[in-house]
C-alpha cells in the first residue's frame, strides 16, 4: 500500500464516505503549487533549507503564516506565537507529551474526531472521559461538572507540566457534527478553561473551509477560534488555550506540515523543555521553508479559493442528495469543514447498517459510537464531502438510501 487510502479507490465498486482528505483533483493542483515554491526556493541559492532547522521553525514560513493566518481569520496572530508543526496529528501528539503524562485526563467532546480518542488512550496513556454535547457544542456546564468530579485525582502542576488537564475539541465546522462553537459559549468555555488550570487544545484545522455564503467566492470568514476568546489582557488571562492547524485540508496531507498557535507560557515549554526539537530542531523544516516560499508568492492564499468552492460544491451535493433520497434523515447542514452528522431513526444501529451497506451495496460510513468515547450514537452516522466528486456522492448517497430501507424492514 503506498498511501493510506489507496485501499478505498474504487475497490470492488465500493464508495467510500469515510475519508477525510482532498482527492486527486486538488492535489494536482498542490503538485503544481509546491513545484513553483519548490523552483523559486532553490533558485535563491540558500542552503538553510537543508540544515536543521530552528526549534520553532523557520522564521521566515512563521512569519509569512502569521500574515496568511491573520488573514484568513479575521483577527491578528502573531508569528511568535506560531510553532511548526508535522501535521495537526504529530502536532497533538507532541503538544502533549511535552505538557502532560501517563494517566493525566483528558476531556473530550461526545462525540468526537475518533482517532483523537485512540491517540489520547493508547498511545499517550490518558485518561479520556467524554463531555455531552449539544446542538452548539460542548455543554460547557457540563465540562465543568466533570472536572470538579474529577479534579481530587488531576496530577499536581509543576513548572515543566503547568497544567491539571486537558480539554480536546473540534470548536470550528466540528468533526463529526460541523457545526461551530458560539461566542456565548466560548468566552464561557474559556473562562472555565482558567478557573480550573485546564489547557483547551483545538484541532482548527476547517476554519479556512467556511461555506456560509449562497455561493462563490465564499468570502464570510468562519467565527473566530477559541484561541481569539483567550484574551491577554484580561485580568485572569493565564494562557490556557493552544490552537493546532495543519494544511493537510487545504494542500495535502503528505506535506506533514501545520502549525501549534500557542500562548508564550506554551511557546516557552516547548523550547526549554522538548528534547524532541532540541534534537532534531524544527519539524519538516525543508517543507516549512518550501511553504514560506509558498505563502510569499500569495500561492496558497490563492488555492485556498479554489479549494473552498471544490469542497463547497461537494458539501452542497452531499446534503441535497440526502434531502432528497433520505427523507428518514434528520441533521442540520454544515456551513464548512468536511463531515455530515445523521440522525437515523432510533431503530437503527448504525454498526450493523454499516455492515449491511459495505457488503452488500458498497457503500461505505463511519457509525456513530466510533466517534464515542463512550460508544454512544447508535443510529447515527458520518458522511464526508471531501474525496468525491458531486456525482459520485449522489450515488454513494442512493446506496445509502437502499441499505437504509432493507434495514429498516
């Protein structure tokens, strides 16, 4: 296998629902966006690019993504506030392991991006406990009621592992319901973030997907990201939320390149305190230095354009072949990002529907309870937007229907 999903191109007839990554039709258009940084890199003559590189990463690709950033969002991002990194999965998973430890816990949405709960579990040895959700989010009085319960057994700070806790979610076009954290509850969110010494790492990495326009160019900007709420001058600011991004969704995936935005408490800790980056310095520093170049040459700013209508064009083909062929379906339509959350009727479980529709009707879907810590959801499901062409969606979306209706007999 020479990708992770080459096993979901049209094996045996079967569509895949699950994936959450561009397809061939807009990385031919990276292939050709890299190849012009590429050429423009090396013809400056610089040899940097080739050396370790600085622990945070390369000043200038943190400086040219502070611009591109800012500008995305809205609102200001300083690059000395930005550290590269591999992705928005090594991103996590060295974010922490440099503050946290075995058996610290861990408080995630329910439901969530699945693999997060896997990494949090077995490869970081955490504690997960999942946090209700609802219609707008994470319910943040019940964040809080679950991190006093808790709170007796929360390791004791020091100066390398501030903080008692970790708080992990999705707050912008959320993985798997879409939708986005409101102001209301994200200054509430924030404000229980530093009463309990808790670190909020998001993964942000749909924010520049927003759909929210009738159509092109797609020119509103999606809310701001929690990191915006975590205000300095604040008289309780502390520095407890850390924003994780990646240009896995908007490039590609194999570039492993992205970026943790971080307070400078965070920024501080990782540069004392990772031996990982004193080591081997910055992370994917070539690729950092080919994506400054990048973002230099207004490359990326431009692709992120034509990506947003591709993928919007795709959500809307997604969702009307849904009003349309599952009238059993209830869910609310994403306005960015990638994932559709269904709502089936309570009879169903999603598990042995997705069976069903594999084998028999080659259509593939992730079941609810696999974005459950605690395997709840049941007759739900997730649908991507992202690999498939309108075409394809709307047959994926017809299979559906018929599993649906033998599943229900």
């Amino acid at each position: 296998m020479s990708t992770l999903f080459e096993n979901v191109h049209d094996k045996d007839g079967l569509i895949s629902l699950c994936v959450g990554a561009p397809d061939d039709l807009l990385l031919e258009e990276c292939r050709k966006l890299i190849q012009k940084a590429t050429e423009a890199l090396h013809a400056s003559g610089k040899l940097s690019s080739f050396q370790y590189g600085a622990k945070l990463g390369d000043p200038v690709y943190r400086t040219e993504l502070a611009k591109f950033l800012t500008d995305q969002y809205g609102s200001k991002v300083e690059s000395d506030s930005l550290i590269a990194n591999a992705g928005a999965s090594q991103g996590l998973q060295v974010l922490i392991s440099t503050l946290f430890q075995k058996d610290d816990f861990a408080f995630v949405e329910d439901p969530t991006y699945f693999l997060s709960i896997k990494m949090l579990k077995e490869d970081l040895n955490m504690k997960v406990i999942g946090v209700p959700t609802d219609a707008g989010g994470i319910i943040v009085e019940e964040l809080e009621k679950l991190l006093v319960e808790h709170s007796s057994k929360f390791r004791a700070p020091t100066d390398k592992k501030p903080f008692s806790s970790l708080v992990y979610l999705v707050p912008t076009f959320n993985n798997p319901k879409g939708g986005c954290l409101s102001a209301e509850r994200s200054k509430k969110l924030v404000t229980v973030l530093r009463k309990h010494n808790a670190l909020g790492v998001c993964d942000d990495v749909y924010n520049s997907l927003p759909y929210l326009d009738d159509g092109p160019p797609f020119v509103t900007k999606a809310p701001p990201r929690l990191f915006a709420y975590d205000v300095k001058s604040d008289a309780d600011y502390k520095g407890n939320v850390v924003s994780n991004g990646t240009f896995s969704k908007l490039l590609g995936p194999g570039l492993r390149i992205g970026w943790l935005e971080c307070p400078t408490s965070v920024v501080k800790c990782f540069a004392e305190n990772c031996s990982y980056l004193q080591s081997g310095g910055g992370f994917n520093h070539y690729m950092s230095c080919v994506l400054g170049t990048a973002l230099q040459l207004g490359l990326v700013s431009k692709h992120v354009i034509y990506a947003r209508q591709v993928y919007a064009g795709r959500m809307k083909a997604l969702c009307d072949a849904i009003d349309e062929l599952v009238p059993q379906a209830k869910y609310t339509r994403p306005r960015g990002g990638y994932f559709v959350w269904i709502v089936l009727p309570i009879e169903i479980d999603s598990r042995k529907m997705a069976k069903l529709c594999e084998e028999k009707y080659k259509i593939k879907f992730w079941p609810g309870p696999f974005c459950s810590n605690d395997g709840n959801f049941v007759n739900y499901v997730r649908f991507s937007c992202a690999w498939h062409r309108e075409e394809i969606l709307r047959e994926a979306v017809k299979r559906f229907a018929e599993g649906l209706k033998e599943s229900l007999q």
